[in-house]
C-alpha cells in the first residue's frame, strides 16, 4: 500500500513556475513565516510591493475554455463529492469502504487506487485555480492600497 500512496505524490511541474511566482509575490506582500510570528504590514508597506505581470509560458496552467467547464462535473466535482463524504466517516468506516473498494476493479485497477488517481488529479486541477486566484488577490489588494483616498466617496 506504501508504494501505492507513493504513486499519489503530488508533481505538476507546470504549476511549478505558477508556485514560485505565487510564493515570491506572497513572500514580499504578507508576514515571514517560520520561527518568527506573523505581523501585518502596514498600508504603506503593503502599497509599495511591487510586482511584474506573469507572462505566459508552454505548458503553463491554464483555466478550462467553456466547453471543459461542462466536463469538470465528471470527475471532479464528483471526486470532491467522494472526498467529502469520506471526510464524514469513522476510520473503522473508511477502512471497511477501502477494503471492499480494493477487491472492486475499475478498468485495469481496483477501484481503490482508481479513485486514489482521480483524487490526485483533482487536487492538482484546483491547486491551479488556487494558485491563480491567490495571486490575483494579493496583487489587486496591491493595487486597491494604491488608490488615493476620495473624500467626497463613502
């Protein structure tokens, strides 16, 4: 079974240049993390990061064009269904449901490891939305620190 788990490590290397742009943009934008404690920045500090537009690269994450959009329902949103009813079980439930998944093929696997494959594909298809979706929102809070004040808006 190690060797199996093994197999589910996560590896996309094309979000790997997306992690380290998100990484390097959260690093200058939020506290230090590690053995120091968090701080906030001030509003001064947070305005003043500066960032470069990403470019584009082969390979790269993208988001689904509207027809795949349609086709995401099938797996993974049902696999975050499965994931979240499993979340819903005792250990002793989801070994006796792993047990009878194992001696269920699907394909050329039991079930078990199928369902294992399609939980990892679906964790590294919303890593990517995430990973967009975090740095856009720490850029526009960049860009929103840098918008003057208004007196006559409320």
């Amino acid at each position: 079974m190690a060797n199996a788990l093994k197999m589910h490590e996560y590896d996309v290397s094309s979000l790997t240049t997306d992690r380290e742009r998100v990484a390097e943009n959260i690093a200058t934008m939020v506290a230090a993390i590690g053995d120091e404690p968090p701080r906030d920045m001030s509003d001064e500090e947070f305005a003043a990061c500066d960032f470069e537009p990403w470019q584009h690269t082969e390979g790269e994450w993208t988001p689904p064009t509207n027809e795949e959009w349609a086709r995401l329902a099938n797996p993974h949103l049902m696999m975050v269904r499965v994931a979240w009813v499993a979340l819903h079980k005792s250990k002793d439930e989801l070994i006796e449901m792993a047990e009878g998944m194992f001696k269920e093929e699907d394909g050329e696997e039991n079930l078990l490891f199928a369902t294992l494959d399609r939980l990892v594909e679906t964790s590294n298809m919303f890593k990517g939305f995430l990973s967009v979706c975090d740095a856009a929102m720490a850029r526009l809070m960049v860009a929103g620190m840098n918008i003057q004040d208004d007196p006559t808006v409320s």
